[in-house]
C-alpha cells in the first residue's frame, strides 16, 4: 500500500499533463500515471492549433523544434472542387509536433514538481461508499495500489476508468472515426495555408485535411461517420476532384487510427473524488474535431477546482460540481453553437456544399474574416462578425439552405 501524492493523474497526454502542471503551480502533490513507456508515443494528431489560443494559455512561444509551420489562412474545397481561400494578416495558427509538444508540457509539469511514473496503466479505481480514493495501476505485470485524495481522468477515449466512476461515456453516433497520416511527394502545396476537401462521398459527416509541414512534405487526414478511414483516404486522394490533384501521387510514410468525440462536453465530468479533463470529457469542438485548446483550458479550471477541494477538505460530488459550472462558463456557449451548426452539417447534400461555396467566393466572404484572430471560441467569434453584411449574408444562405433541404425532407 501506497500513498503518494495528493491527486493521481490518469494518462500524460497534454490535457493530463496540463492539468497536473497547474495542479503543481499550486503546491499540489501529484502524480502522472501514463501507460505507454514514452509520453507522447503513439501519435495519433495533426497538431493544428490556434497561437492565440496557445498564448492565453502561455504555451506560445514554442520551444525550437516544436513548431512544424504556421498558418497565414485556408483554403476550402467543395465536393465538386471549387475553391473558397480565406488570408490572414499574420500567422494564426500552426502544427506542432505533437509527441514533442506533448513533452514538452510534461516536462514543465516535472520542473514543477509532479511526478511521473511511465509504463503504468490504470487498471482501476479504488471506491470507498462510492467515493474514489485512489487507483490500482498495473506496473510490470503486477498491480500496485496508490492511495490518492482526488482523480483527475484524463485517460482520451479510452473511456474505461470514466465508466468506473459511473459516469456515462459519450454517445456512440457522436464519434467520428479518423485517419492521420504522414505524406510526401504532394503536388503544389502553398506551405503557409491549410486545406479542407468536403464531401459526403468521401468525408461522411466530417471532413479531410492537408497540412502542409514543407517542401512537398504534409499530414494528410480525414474523419467519416461511417466508413473505413483508411479506403476513404485512398478514394479521396485518387478521386476528390481538388485532393487528387495533389496527392494522386503522393506516398504515405505512416498512418495512424483514432476517434474524436463531436457531441459537446459530457453532462456529468465529475463524481466522488474524481473529475474527467480532455477527450475523457469530450472537451472537443464539434465543428473541427480539435479538441487540444478548449481540453487546455478545461484542465486549468480543474487544476483551480482541485486546489479549492483540497483546502476544504471536500471531495464531494456535490462540491466538486463546480467545475462542470466553471467549464461550461468557459465553452459552453461556444459549444452550443458549433453543436448546432454541426447539426446543419451533417445534413446538407454536397449540391447545397457546392452552392454556399459557391455563393460565398460570389459575395467574397473571405474579406469579412480577413481580420479574424481567434478561431476556438467559434460561437463568440461568430458573435463579434454579425455586424458584417458579408457575414449575416452567408449566415441567412446557409439556414435558408439548411431549411429548404430540411422541409423536402
Ligand atoms: C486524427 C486526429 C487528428 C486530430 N487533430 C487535431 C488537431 O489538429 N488539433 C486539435 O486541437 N486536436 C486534434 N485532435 C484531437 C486531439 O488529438 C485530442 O483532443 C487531444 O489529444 C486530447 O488530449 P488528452 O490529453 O485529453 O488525451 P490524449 O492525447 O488521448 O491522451 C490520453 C493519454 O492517456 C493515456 N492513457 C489512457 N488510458 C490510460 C490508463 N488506463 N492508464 C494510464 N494511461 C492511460 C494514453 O496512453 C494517452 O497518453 C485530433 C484527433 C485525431 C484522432
């Protein structure tokens, strides 16, 4: 029997980590359980990320190495190929690496002090009158017990120690099921804009992405409702009228498999003695898939609300409630709107795709976003351009179009 610290983290991903770090900033003794033997490893990530995001979380400057390329804006492809491109005064995001981005952040976490034990799988929780006391983590084959005063589940998708809790994992149909992929020898990229190809043929329900990392090198992904990812990329890269002009001949160096939660945060993050940060929450936007920034920010709120816990003495359901209130300050709204504008999405045919491209190159969308600086927090984004006539004008098209295919049935 074990007692090692305050709070046992479960899984050093960059939510986990994240957390734990802002947990140790405070004075907490904490301790980071990551099954796999280096934190980071596997891969399964584009890494495209906000900067202004990253700078309010003080993660931005980067150190070398982490920063694969920047962003200056994007370029949207319809089903048929046409082309919307949206330019940025100055760089708004970038991909980083993410196995070193993701050690990065565990490597501040053990400056300040938190403690990491690799190769440790959480195997399951210690209850007591259902209120979580710690974890029995399997090292070397054998199970050890930790005795802890708070979890912190940042476990991803797994969703394994969220069900031990009694908390509800999200809804199986709110999954998209992706493929990353390493590329080279990709015809015409522009290195500083990434691109997005539409089309319920070959992205159900989602979409694929290229980002480029240089000369003729890229990530290449995409996310389908239904659908075996791995044929939907090769249908995609061989068929989709804009994709296939640059990556016909391309060669994928690796792929990686893995789902994203789209349906909004859980209802219920927190039980006794335990909060779900990140994935494990499904801290993830519904419109992108990206799920980095708003699981960052989460993590920090659960950091202030173990702090809070910790000095009253009170591990309650009850009390640790408000951190579900906190987050949702924080996401929910933008939430509800991506939730709703993800819902117009997976209902549109790709003729009505091809009309709003269409109808935005012809009203030139791109000038209302020109000066656009934050990209997460899509529902407040949204909020401050409505006084763009450019901007109502889209938004009219689009729910004129949602309604018209909605009422045809
Ligand atoms: C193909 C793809 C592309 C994506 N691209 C982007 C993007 O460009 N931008 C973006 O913002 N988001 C992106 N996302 C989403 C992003 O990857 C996740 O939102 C993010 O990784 C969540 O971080 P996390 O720390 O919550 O979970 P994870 O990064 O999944 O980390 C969880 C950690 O917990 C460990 N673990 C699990 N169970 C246990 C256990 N029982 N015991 C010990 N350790 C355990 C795992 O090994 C892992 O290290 C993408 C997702 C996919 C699938």
């Amino acid at each position: 029997m074990k007692n090692l610290s305050d709070v046992a983290v479960v899984g050093g991903g960059p939510c986990g980590s994240f957390c734990a770090l802002n947990m140790a900033k405070k004075g907490i003794n904490v301790t980071v359980f990551e099954e796999h033997t280096e934190i980071g490893v596997p891969c399964h990530c584009a890494g495209h990320l906000s900067i202004n995001s990253l700078k309010n979380l003080g993660l931005y400057p980067l150190p070398r190495g982490i920063i694969e390329n920047v962003f200056y804006g994007a370029k949207i492809y319809s089903p048929s190929g046409l082309e919307f491109s949206v330019r940025f005064a100055s760089a708004i995001t970038c991909a980083v690496n993410r196995t070193l981005f993701d050690k990065h952040i565990s490597h501040l976490a053990e400056k300040a002090g938190v403690h990491y034990c690799l190769s440790s799988r959480v195997k399951s929780l210690i209850t007591k009158d259902s209120l979580v006391k710690g974890v029995i983590v399997e090292k070397k084959g054998k199970p050890v017990k930790f005795f802890n005063s708070l979890v912190v589940d940042a476990e991803g998708t797994a969703y394994r120690i969220l069900r031990q809790a009694g908390l509800a994992p999200p809804r199986i149909d709110s999954f998209v099921y992706c493929v990353n992929a390493e590329v080279e020898n990709v015809s015409d990229l522009e290195l500083d804009v990434v691109e997005v190809f539409l089309g319920n043929n070959y992205t159900p329900g989602f979409y694929a992405w290229l980002i480029p990392k240089g000369e003729d090198k890229a990530k290449f992904g995409l996310g389908a409702k239904v659908g075996n990812p791995k044929t939907l990329l090769q249908k995609l890269m061989k068929k989709h009228p804009a994709a296939s002009k640059k990556l016909q001949r391309a060669k994928i160096l690796r792929e990686s498999f893995h789902p994203i939660p789209l349906g909004g945060p859980l209802l219920k993050a927190y039980s006794d003695g335990f909060l779900a940060v990140g994935d494990a929450a499904s801290q993830v936007k519904p419109t992108t898939g990206g799920g980095v920034i708003f699981g960052l920010n989460c993590a920090k709120v659960a950091a202030d609300v173990v702090a809070e816990a910790l000095n009253k003495k009170d591990f309650s359901s009850k009390f640790l409630s408000i951190y579900q209130r906190r987050f949702m300050k924080l996401i929910g709204f933008d939430v509800k709107v991506m939730l709703e504008a993800r819902r117009v999405l997976d209902r549109i045919s790709d003729k009505k795709l091809d009309g709003f491209v269409g109808f935005y190159r012809k009203i030139h969308l791109n000038e209302g976003f020109k000066d656009l600086k934050e990209i997460d927090f899509q529902g407040q984004t949204l909020l401050r351009a409505c006084w763009n006539p450019r901007i109502i004008a889209a938004l009219a098209y689009f729910f004129t179009a949602y309604l018209q295919q909605t009422i045809k049935g």
